[in-house]
C-alpha cells in the first residue's frame, strides 16, 4: 500500500509553486510523481490544508438500510432465490446490479440461503 507524502516534502512542494515554479517543475525537482504534486496543490486550493486525506477505510454495505425488506422477503418465501430476491428489490426502486451483494448481504444478516431439499435433484446421477 502507498503512503502519503511526508508533510515537509508537501511544504516544499507548495512554497515552490508559490515561489513560480510550475507544479511539473517542482514535481520533478523533488523527485515525486506529476499527479501527486497536481493533486497537493488541488487539494491545497480547495481545503487550504496540505495534509493527506484519509487512506483505505470501510465501505457500508448498499443494502444495510434495506436489512428489515431482506429479511421479510426470506421469511416469506423460504425457497427464494438470489435473482428472485434482486427482481424483488427493483420492483421496489432499489436497483442491486450483482447477486453477490445480495448475497453477502444475508450472510453478514446470519441468513442462510439454502436450496430445498425437496427440490428436483440434477441431470447427472452419483459419480
């Protein structure tokens, strides 16, 4: 993983743009890529600060406002399938692109999501 630049590497970036440099120079000059040096100075524009933001972090779940309406279409519908549950949500203007985002979902919500046993077995008998 990337680690920011050190905070007196950012200030001598900044003082030789203030001083005329062009960000490109003083990219090069001190030996950091273009993109960073833009980004410093983007940064220092819109915040006023020179310090780094905040690396990695987590993302919440898409459907963890939506936990209650999962668990109510599960218990409904005990043999229900992941895209049978994803037409469910659209119906309802929730729009989930990947059945795996549902699926993660019931297993962070401790609901297993198990085909019957009642079910047709498959094609292809025992090996």
């Amino acid at each position: 993983m990337t680690t920011p630049l050190s905070q007196d590497l950012r200030r001598r970036i900044v003082r030789a743009v203030e001083k005329g440099s062009s960000i490109r120079q003083a990219a090069a000059r001190y030996e950091v890529s273009p993109s960073a040096a833009v980004k410093l100075m983007r940064r220092l524009r819109q915040t006023g600060l020179v310090t780094p933001e905040r690396i990695g972090g987590h993302r919440r779940p898409v459907l963890e406002p939506h936990q209650d309406l999962l668990r109510s279409l599960v218990d409904a519908k005990s043999g229900i399938t992941l895209a049978e549950i994803q037409a469910e949500l659209r119906t309802r203007g929730i729009v989930v692109q990947a059945l795996s985002t549902i699926h993660l979902m019931l297993k962070r919500m401790d609901l297993t999501h198990k085909k019957r046993r009642s079910g047709r077995p498959n094609r292809t008998g025992r090996t």
